[in-house]
C-alpha cells in the first residue's frame, strides 16, 4: 500500500502546481482587465466635465 501511495501523492502534486499556475494567469489576466476598466471610467468622467464646461462656454457665447 505505501508504494500507491507516492505516485498519487506526486500526482495529486503534479496537478495542485499546474491547478495553481492556471490561478495566477487568470489573476494576471482579471487585473489587467480590472485596471483597463478604471482607466476607461477615468478618462470617461474626464470627457464629462470637459464637454459640460465646454457646453456651458457655448451656451454663453450663444446668449452674447
């Protein structure tokens, strides 16, 4: 019984490293997403205020 023993924990290993290499590239992956995202909606809110002051510029100029 001790010998079935070793191969299966080395398996159970093999597949506990592999199962835990798989994690971190998803990790990778969802941060660089996550990240992305937030400069998105940055940039976005900056565009807003931009184009709200912008409008507000016109909108004087068109009741000069």
């Amino acid at each position: 019984m001790p010998k079935d023993i070793k191969p299966a924990s080395k398996n159970l290993e093999k597949k506990l490293d592999l199962l835990i290499k798989r994690f971190d590239e998803q990790k990778g992956i969802i941060d660089t997403y996550i990240k992305r995202e937030r400069d998105w909606k940055k940039d976005k809110v900056l565009h807003q205020r931009e184009v709200k002051k912008l409008e507000k510029t016109l909108k004087k100029y068109r009741n000069e």
